[in-house]
C-alpha cells in the first residue's frame, strides 16, 4: 500500500485489529439471516509524512450509504459545541447576512441550524441520504454528495464562494484526502477561512483510544501531517485549539495560501513543536499501540467473565462505531452482553454488526435494572452518566473499558 497523500510507500504499522465488519453497518432482522462483509483492519503510518492511514479494502459507497445510522443531534453535548462554534466563529470572522456558511459533512443539520437561527446564508454537504434528509427537515438547503474538487467547481459557480468552511470529523473518513481538501481552496473567497475538527493523533496514542480505529476512519491526523496535507493543496493553518471533544480534538484554521488574509499565530508553531518532542516523527511513537490495544481486550473480557460468574448483570450504553471496534476485537457477543441502549431511533431495533448484539430503547434500563453498565462512547462519559443517574437508585454503577477499565457507582 502507498499513502494516500504523499505515495510513499508504507511499512510501519500503528495497529492490527484483526477482522471486523464497517462499525456502522447496524443489522436489521432479515439481515442476521445472512452473511457480513468483513474487512482487515489495519492501520499503517507514512514515515515520509507521517499520516496515519487504515489499509484499503472497503470503499467510501459501502461505508455511507443510504442507511447511514449516526445522527450528530443525539448527543445534547455536541450540539452545546456546535453552537458555540457558530457563536464563536459570527464574532471573530464578523460572519452576518452577507456572509455564506458551507459545512461539509452536514449530517442532521446539528450545526447549520444554528448559522441559520443568526440569519446567516448556508449550505450543507451531505453524502448519506438519512441524514441530509433529517437536515432538510430543518429547513436547511443541503447537497446530497461526497465533497472534492469537481463539487467545489460546480457550488462556485453556483454562487456559494464561501466565507466560513466548516469540517467537523470528515477529515478522517475521505479516502481522497488531496481531492477533498483542494476542494476548500477552490470554493473558500480569498478572505474565507475553513476549520476543520479531527480527533488528534497524539491524543489517541497516549490515550489507548484504539477503539477509534474503524473502517470509516480512512486516516488518523497529526498537526504535523494536516499541515503539509493542507499546504499541498493551496491552503495556509494560521490557527489551531486543542479541543476536549472525542477525547482530544484538534481545531485547525486555514486560508487559502494565495490570499494570506490572516496572520499565523503562534498556537501552531507551540503545537507543533509538541507533536515533534512527543516522538510523533518516529517509529518508536506509533509502535506502543498495539500491546495497549491488547491490554485493553484482555481487561474488558476478564471483567465480563467475571461478571458472569458472579451472577452480575451487565448491559450496554451507546451503540457507538468506537464500541463495536472495541466488542468486535475482543469477541465480546451477546452471551457477555446481552443488548445495548441507545437513544437514536435509527438504531432501535436492529444489531450492532459483527458482535449482533440487540440494540434497544432506554426502557430496557429501567425494566431489567443492570448491576453494571458499560458506557462504549466513553467521550460522553459525564453526558451518559448524568443521563442515567437513576440507575444509581437500584445500586447500579457504571463502567468504561478505555484507557483502562474502570468501574465507579
């Protein structure tokens, strides 16, 4: 395999999970009847530019298709970040009625619906029909199409040069990272800013976030990396936060290289210079992974068995695509693990893929009243747990397997 970016060629490996099925390919009744589609999933990094990549076997048309079952509005804690996005982005770039707002990767419209509470003109990109139809419901216009250069061409001439980009977790799911971001330049004003929202490499190493490795995750990004991907293609980062979301995010601001409307802060030199003192620019760094990724699966299962055998019940919260990386590498099914709660209608009733365990309402919690509850989207932890503070009411308590497991009441 050559790297997605630069075409090196790649040889050090960040970590092999073995097989799994596209983490959100949930499974409906007369699907269990029939056989999945199971993929390598291996991840490799580019010494050369340093991405992070996942091998090549299932295509972007597989993975986001028109039963695309993650709805960003589910999750109260994200729309609260939304939100202040838009806030934050009207006062610093002056953004108002004759300004243009584009998101790519619009989803259920859980950000545009608040640049069009502000009056502000906007426009979605959204490749999965179930969603972008759940964002026109809003009444916000959307585009129904994988984003790159030929759709830039076409929304340019169409009148929708934009003065605010946003990207929020899309960055990693393109598997034509190149085509995707010179798409921005192209369709940026020569003033227009892009951000672009990824969770951060760095993070996810020293963290054990193994779990976010999914077939949908085509690449997993460093500053270091974004930068020169992003440089290649036209456009300049003059700005960069460190964000707590999916357990370590990255906000990186662009312009278009040509314009240099705005002036380089010192946030990007101070964070690059971390990721290179962190090792990010060596083998060492990427190969401590794997024993984690193991560690991981060996606690997770030794605390279900012993569960087991105790006569402790325990269930599921989350039918996250980071929790069936997780159940799926470990081999955890429904024996271990009986169903899944989720809020997302979309989800309800169906199967998480490769584990098949039952994905149902939150009624379940109520009626079966686990001993133990195991929170798979362990990002929403304190979202999740406040959530379901009543379980606490019968001696429930709570648990998470990443970093390390943890049980708390």
């Amino acid at each position: 395999m050559h790297c997605r970016h630069c075409g090196a060629a790649l040889h050090l490996p960040l970590a092999d999970l073995g097989t799994a099925p596209p983490s959100n390919a949930y499974l409906g009744t007369a699907a269990l009847q029939a056989p999945e589609r199971w993929y390598p999933l291996r991840v490799l990094v580019c010494t050369h530019c340093w991405l992070a990549q996942t091998e090549d076997f299932a295509q972007a048309h597989e993975l986001f298709d028109a039963e695309y079952a993650y709805f960003s509005s589910y999750s109260s804690s994200w729309l609260r970040h939304a939100e202040r996005y838009v806030d934050d982005m009207a006062r610093r770039f002056g953004l108002g009625p004759h300004s243009q707002v584009v998101e790519v990767a619009a989803n259920d419209g859980y950000l545009l619906q608040y640049v069009a509470a502000r009056g502000i003109p906007c426009l979605g990109v959204e490749p999965t029909a179930s969603t972008a139809a759940a964002a026109r419901a809003r009444g916000l216009a959307v585009v129904e199409a994988f984003f790159g250069t030929a759709l830039a061409r076409q929304l340019h001439a169409d009148g929708h040069a934009a003065d605010l980009m946003a990207a929020n977790n899309v960055l990693a799911h393109v598997p034509d990272i190149n085509d995707f971001v010179a798409g921005f330049a192209l369709l940026l004003k020569p003033d227009g800013v892009a951000t672009f929202e990824f969770p951060h490499l760095l993070q996810l190493v020293q963290q054990c976030q193994f779990d976010t490795l999914y077939h949908e995750h085509f690449s997993y990004l460093s500053l270091l990396a974004v930068q020169r991907i992003l440089a290649a293609q036209g456009l300049t980062v003059f700005d960069v936060e460190e964000l707590a979301t999916h357990g370590g995010s990255l906000r990186v601001y662009a312009c278009r290289s040509d314009a240099a409307a705005h002036a380089v802060q010192p946030a990007v030199a101070a964070l690059l210079a971390r990721e290179r003192a962190a090792g990010m620019e060596s083998d060492a760094f990427y190969q401590r992974l794997q024993p984690e990724c193991l560690r991981i699966k060996r606690e997770l299962l030794r605390f279900l068995l012993q569960a087991q055998e105790q006569g402790l019940r325990v269930a599921a919260y989350g039918a996250a695509a980071k929790g069936n990386t997780l159940l799926n590498f470990a081999g955890v099914r429904a024996d271990l693990l009986p169903y899944v709660v989720d809020r997302n209608p979309a989800k309800q009733g169906k199967h998480l893929p490769g584990s098949r365990i039952p994905v149902v309402d939150e009624s379940h919690l109520r009626a079966h009243r686990p001993d133990v509850v195991l929170i798979l989207p362990w990002n929403l932890r304190d979202e999740v747990t406040a959530q379901l503070d009543y379980v606490r009411a019968w001696g429930g308590r709570f648990a998470t397997a990443v970093p390390r497991l943890e049980v708390w009441a």
